[in-house]
C-alpha cells in the first residue's frame, strides 16, 4: 500500500470483520515482540545504548568517536546497545565487538537505509516491526545513552529519554550528546527559547543531559554518575 492509499484508508470506515481481522490480530505480533525482546535482553547486564545516524560514512571522525565509545565502555564492563544498523550504529558495535564485549542490535525492519550490521553478538540481534516497542526496549534496558549525531529517529530517541527521565516514569540516568558543533544549536534554542522565553520546561532539565566533544569526556560522564551512586556495572 503507497502513501496516498495509506492516507484515503485512514477516512475509510471499517466493517466488524476488517476491525477483527487486522486490528485486532495485531495484538498477538506485539505481544510476541515484547515476549522476545524481554526475554533476550533480560540476560544482557548493564548496557548503554550509542544512538546516531545509520548515514554517517566511516571516513567521517563521529564513526571512530562512536567506535571508541564502544571501546571504552566494555573497558569498564558494559555492553554497547544499538539500533543495529550502519553508521554510528555499526561503529558502536565494532568499538564492543573488537574491544570482547557484549554487542546488542535492535534492528528496525524499514523499506529502505536500515539493515544490521555484522558488529553484532549473533545472540543478541533483534529484529522490530514497531518503533515503540523498539524504544521501550532502549528504555528498559539501558543504563545511559551517548548520543551522537543523526536525523530524525535519533531526535526521536532523545526525547523520548529526557522526558520520561522529567516526569518521572523511569529512573535517572545519563544521558550524553557528543559534538558540540552539532547540537549546540538545539541546545541554544533549548535554553533561549524553550526555558528562557516560553517557559515551557524547568531549568532543572536542562541538567538531563551533558554535552560534550570526545569519547572519553563521554564515557567518563557515565562512569562518573554511577560512581556517585556507589553503583558498579553488575545489576
């Protein structure tokens, strides 16, 4: 189905038996994508999850910054999770796999840009059909995020982090945007507009996340915010 037929659908009223048909066996595909992710990530021990563009060429320095993001966080006993495609992605796989640690992919199924990449531990690749569900796995099972840059899906898990950290549905963790010259921008406009002119966040907030330029300065952030908490990576 195109777009325009996915559009003229939408206005289109359904009978019982294309509501019992579709929708509603749509629920057991759900079901089994959160049965199979639970129970797959549920023995992968303390994660953080690298985010950023499946775009970004290997010749590009953010690829070697995200592989040696990887690097240094299975240095410390963590396992790198990501979306499992090219790009940061696959640089953030490389930094755990060479590095002998656990490598984790949520791979998204799209028609087009995404497929995995070979960084990732055999036994610890998944495969979604739905976003959502994908992204409560990131939540779930990831104990920071280092946050390169990226497009719209990276936007998108971004946000998504920092506001259930702000109200309160999960617990704090860190959370890190690597490169200043790229999002310094929408911090600005964060800060300028969002909270100093419209008022529509707290100031508190803007202490959800650390901007900074370097792999270590990255990883050093994580390390440092569970130190704090006498938390070692074995929960």
């Amino acid at each position: 189905m195109n777009s325009e037929e996915k559009i003229r659908s939408a206005f289109e009223n359904k009978n019982w038996q294309e509501i019992k048909v579709t929708d509603s066996w749509q629920i057991f595909k759900i079901m089994a994508e959160f049965v199979d992710g639970f129970e797959k990530l549920a023995k992968i021990g303390p994660c953080v999850s690298i985010f950023g563009s499946a775009r970004t060429a290997e010749t590009n320095p953010y690829y070697q910054i995200a592989v040696d993001c990887g690097r240094l966080l299975t240095e410390r006993g963590y396992g790198v999770i990501t979306g499992g495609g090219p790009g940061i992605m696959e640089a953030g796989n490389k930094g755990a796999h060479m590095n002998g640690g656990k490598s984790v992919g949520l791979n998204i199924e799209l028609p087009f840009e995404q497929f995995h990449n070979k960084y990732i531990d055999h036994n610890k690749l998944l495969e979604f059909d739905y976003f959502f569900i994908r992204k409560v796995m990131f939540m779930k099972y990831s104990q920071g995020f280092i946050v390169l840059p990226g497009g719209m899906g990276t936007m998108d898990e971004l946000f998504e982090a920092i506001t259930l950290i702000q109200t309160g549905k999960v617990a704090r963790f860190p959370i890190v945007l690597v490169g200043k010259d790229y999002w310094g921008g929408l911090v600005d406009w964060i800060t300028n507009t969002m909270l100093k002119k419209e008022h529509n966040i707290h100031a508190e907030d803007l202490n959800l996340f650390r901007l900074v330029d370097t792999a270590e300065e990255a990883a050093e952030h994580i390390f440092r915010f569970y130190d704090k908490y006498v938390l070692k990576p074995n929960f």
